[in-house]
C-alpha cells in the first residue's frame, strides 16, 4: 500500500471547500518517486497563463501511477467533499523550476475534484511556487497561500470561483502530482442502490 494508512487531513471551506493532507505517501515510495522523476526527460508546455514541464514519455506516468495509487484517495474525498467520484485512470506530472508557473484559473468547465500532490527536496517559501487559492481572477478574495512541501497534497472541487495559481518559481525543482476524479454524474447516482 502506498498511502499511508491513515493519511492526516483537514477540510477547509474557506476560500472554496478543500482538503489538505500531509505524509501522503510512505517516505519510501515517495522516495523512489523522486528518483524516477529526476531521472526523466522532460518538455516543456507553456501556454498565455502557465509554463511547467512534462514528462517527454508517458510511461513514467503510468510507473508513478502504479507507485502512488492514487485510487486510494477517492473515499477519502468522496466523504469529505460530499460527492461521488469515478475511479482515476491516469496521472498528469508537472515538474516546476526557475520561471514556472501557474496564473489563476478555475477549470470550471471541468466536473471534477482534483488532488495535487507535491514532491520535491528541500523546499523552502524563498523558491517560490506556492499554490494560492481564491475566490476572484485577482486572488485578493479569501485567499490562502498552500506551501509546496514535500509529500503533502491539497484537493479542491473545480467550479466557478475555484481560482487556484501557483506562484512562479524562482528556483529548485517542485514535482506535482495532478489526479482528476471525475464527478459521478447525478443520473448514475440515482440509481444507485
């Protein structure tokens, strides 16, 4: 099992319902997580509001999702979130080092929750790439600030004023692990028995 077996985690509903969670993983997997991702090729995507990499194969992905089995969460957000969840087929991994970053966004076109997962070596507040959350594009409103540290991770359901960013990075090297749980969609949970 890679999750640990009773991963600590506190909901929050301020700026929007989310959870947070620390020691996601058994120090050892995710050690050998970090290991395989510092030994992969990546690319990077930029677009008008984000730049990161990505892995150049996918097959690294597939190798982390077996490791961290991210299908082991979604009881865990289901109950805290109040919704039902499909079973994660896949991982995207996003590597974030000196002038990467995230401008805010809200996916809200997405019915999804999704967990970011952070992996990384000695992260400091000074390296930048802290994630914000907030209710408004200008993350003024109810904003809070959700460190990269490693083997913690957060879980937010996408929606309207779900505003999340990452703030650019100024150096090292941050990994995140992105899960999409799809939201069940209301006619399947109907008819549930």
């Amino acid at each position: 099992m890679a999750v640990r077996g009773n991963v600590e985690h506190a909901l929050r509903s301020d700026p929007f319902p989310h959870v947070l969670m620390t020691s996601v993983l058994k120090t050892v997997v995710a050690q050998n997580c970090l290991s395989l991702l510092d030994n992969v090729l990546w690319e990077y995507r930029e677009g008008s509001f984000y730049r990161f990499m990505v892995p150049a194969r996918d097959c690294v992905n597939e190798r982390i999702f077996c490791l961290i089995e991210p299908q082991r969460f979604q009881t865990l957000l289901e109950k805290s979130l109040r919704c039902e969840l499909e079973v994660p087929q896949c991982i995207e991994i996003h590597r974030y080092e000196s002038r990467c970053g995230i401008g805010p966004h809200t996916d809200a076109l997405c019915q999804e929750v999704r967990l970011v997962m952070s992996l990384n070596t000695h992260w400091n507040p000074d390296q930048g790439g802290i994630w914000i959350l907030a209710c408004d594009s200008d993350l003024k409103t109810r904003r809070i600030l959700l460190p990269s540290m490693n083997n913690t991770a957060f879980a937010f359901s996408t929606g309207a004023t779900s505003f999340h960013a990452l703030s650019t990075c100024r150096e090292g090297i941050i990994y995140s692990i992105i899960t999409r749980f799809l939201r069940r969609p209301a006619n399947i949970r109907e008819n549930k028995v």
